[in-house]
C-alpha cells in the first residue's frame, strides 16, 4: 500500500538539488489527440469509423482496415493487468532520479493492449481502471489505477509526478478581495496544503472577506496588489522561493462593450489587472518556481489562472472585459510554452457568469464560489491543463468546438440561450 506522505525535512545545503528535467516528448501528430484528451482528464482512444476498431498506440491508419476516417472517443478504462516490472535503472535522466518505477501492460476491455505506468497499489493479474494524464513534458501517458480506491493513493510517487495534487504544498492566492479566495483557500486547506499565502492589495481598505479568510487554518494574509511592480517584486523576494502553486485569481470586472462605455477608463483597469497583472505576476515569481519543480515532495507544480470562459468568444454585454481576458488567454499559453522546459504547469480555470454584483443583471445559472474551488482543487489533483466550470463554460466549450461561426451568431443575434 501507498505510505502517507509527511512534511518534508527541512533543506540541507550541502546536498545537491535535483534540477528539472523532464521525460522523452517525442511524439507524432496521431498521438497529440491522447494529450489533448489528457488535459482535459478524459480517457479516449482513437476508433475507426469505418469497422468500428479501437486501437492504441495511436496511429495514422485504421490497423484493421487501413482507412484513415479515426475519431479520438471517450472508451471504457477498464482493463487487466497482464504483466508488469519494477525499473531500477534508465540511460534516462528523468526516470533515474525517480526509480523505482513500475510498468506494465494492460489488456482493456475495449481490445487493445498497452503499455503503461502502474500504480503501486495494483496487486499482480488485478483488474485495473486506466487514466490518462499529462506527465512533465506536457504529453499524454497512461496509468493503471487500483480498480478501487485504496488509502492514501493519491501519494503514489509515480501518480503524484504527473498531477499537481496541492497536498503538503505552499499555494499563493493573489487576490483576497475576490470573493472566491475564502472558498479556495477552505479548499485547499482541506486538500492537505500546508502554508496558504494569500495577497491583499490596499490593505488599509476594509476587506470583507479578511475573516473568512483568516478562519482558514494556515493562511498567511501578505501585502500584493497585482497592478504595483514593485509590490509584486517585493513579495516574490520574499516568499517566491516557497510558492508551490499559483493561483491568479485577480480581476477587474465591469459591464460594457465599446459602444456603450463612454470612455476607456474601465478598459485600462480590465487590462491593468487582467492581463498586465498577469505578466508581472509570471515575471516576478515565474523563475524560481521554474527552478523548483524537481524539489522533492513540495517542489513547484502548477500555475492557475481562473478565466471568463468568454476569453474564447465574447458577450457584448460585457466584450471590453471579454476582450481583456482573451489577451489574458494568449498570455497564459504564451506563459505554458516558455514553462514547459521546467515541467511547471500552466493550468487554465474557465467559468461562465459568477455569483456576483456585475452579473446579478444575467439569467441563472451563475457559478458558486464554492463551485470554483471544487473545480480548481480537482484539477490540481488530477494535472489538468483545462477546466471548465459551470453549466455555461461547459456548454459555451462544446458549441465553440462544433462550430465557432454559428456560435458567434447565436451570442450577437440573441441566441445564447
């Protein structure tokens, strides 16, 4: 059985730090429809539309048929492990500063056999259920999973390489003005983090949420306003070398498209907060998390951003600030490409209209704080790179994926219900 992690010792100086590296990330263009798959947390494999063949590895042809009409589905991760062994030793970097490391092939219920990483809870000949995640290099592998839940299996060194799993970990919030960062923080506290640092900008201003938040056990209320270079710089001298996790929850938010505003003073704010508070937040604390993703078991995992899910396509009752989260959303993959060398995480939260003062204007539903941490928590834990929250995100997500023309009809001739 997994052993429970504990709090890590305190450093010794005089020991060598493991630098980043990552694992092989060679793979072809069939293969990328795994990734894309793994990032949302889903376990699809590609099936012929021709006679119906589900096959892995993935594959530019039908190896049936040999047509070439493949279709990426969700397939049953039910399987039987039919063989594994223990790796000791690799010519690899990565995998010989993690050994040991358990592998093994699996038949699945759908028909292929694959190769994959297992769980150390999984017995020899055991039935398994497979998931696909995202290791370090941002590609898309395959795990064996006991087929029920065993204690403390999330603390699989081999599982918890792959996710960003908050448990033991350091996380900065950098807005406690946001009404979801009580909620977030509750979260992440009951998820296992130890220390949860949360940013306040103006402090000598009342802040409502200020004792909700300091009801949570372990956070640690610190000067930061998102908008002020040097208030940023400032706190990452002074705790970015212990950010684990960081959880852009900033934003400035106000109603209006470009007509309707008289001005652009809204604009500059939207853009101040949403997406240069953004880059400062990256430039400041970016570099030493990127030096910490090999640091044991709290080493730096992930960077969040929490997202209108409208930075994909606007609502002109509120486009200015639709606008400023798209270039919010092209900084982030900016910011996912120039992490990815350091196997740090970029990843993106989207949510529909919020349970807040802008939006009391829009029909139900309307996303929960509560809600947002929920999401959030579960994407650390499972390594996600996109999460969509709420019934809107979700639905807004499939009809952009179907066909973003019709959708951009339907949210500017008044058919978005």
């Amino acid at each position: 059985m997994t052993r429970p992690l504990t709090p890590p010792p305190r450093k010794d100086p005089q020991k060598r730090s493991i630098r980043p590296t990552l694992p092989p990330e060679a793979r072809s263009r069939a293969a990328m429809g795994l990734t894309a798959a793994a990032a949302e947390g889903r376990f699809a494999l590609q099936h012929c539309a021709e006679c119906g063949a589900v096959q892995y590895p993935p594959r530019d042809a039908c190896h049936r048929c040999l047509s070439v009409r493949l279709d990426w589905k969700d397939t049953s991760p039910m399987g039987e492990l039919l063989a594994e062994t223990t790796v000791r030793t690799s010519t690899n970097l990565y995998f010989r500063e993690r050994a040991p490391w358990r592998t093994g092939s699996v038949r699945l219920d759908a028909g292929p056999v694959v190769i994959c990483h297992v769980h150390g809870d999984v017995p020899p000949r055991a039935r398994v259920r497979m998931i696909n995640r995202l290791d370090r290099a941002g590609q898309g592998v395959l795990m064996a999973m006991p087929e029920q839940p065993t204690p403390d299996m999330r603390d699989d060194p081999q599982l918890r390489a792959m996710t960003s799993d908050p448990h033991l970990r350091r996380i900065l919030i950098a807005d406690g003005r946001s009404p979801d960062a009580p909620a977030i923080a509750a979260a992440l506290h009951k998820a296992g983090a130890t220390t949860i640092f949360v940013g306040e900008a103006e402090s000598w201003r009342p802040n409502p949420h200020r004792r909700a938040l300091m009801d949570v056990p372990g956070v640690s209320i610190l000067p930061l306003d998102v908008t002020d270079t040097d208030s940023v710089r400032e706190l990452a001298a002074e705790i970015g070398g212990k950010v684990d996790i960081l959880i852009n929850n900033a934003r400035f938010l106000r109603p209006g498209g470009v007509m309707t505003r008289g001005d652009t003073g809204f604009a500059r704010d939207e853009i101040e907060v949403n997406y240069l508070g953004l880059m400062r937040l990256a430039q400041a604390f970016g570099p030493a998390m990127s030096g910490r993703t090999a640091d044991g078991v709290n080493s730096a995992v992930a960077w969040v951003n929490i997202l209108s899910v409208h930075a994909l396509m606007p609502m002109p009752e509120f486009g200015a600030f639709a606008a400023s989260q798209a270039a919010a959303l092209s900084l982030s993959l900016t910011l996912r490409a120039e992490f990815r060398d350091s196997g740090l995480r970029v990843m993106n939260l989207f949510t529909g209209p919020t349970d807040d003062d802008w939006h009391q204007t829009l029909p139900p539903p309307k996303v929960a704080p509560r809600s947002i941490a929920t999401d959030l928590v579960r994407g650390l834990r499972d390594g996600l790179e996109d999460v969509w929250c709420g019934d809107v995100a979700a639905d807004l997500i499939q009809r952009f994926r179907d066909n973003a023309k019709i959708l951009e009809r339907e949210m500017t001739m008044g058919g978005r219900s």
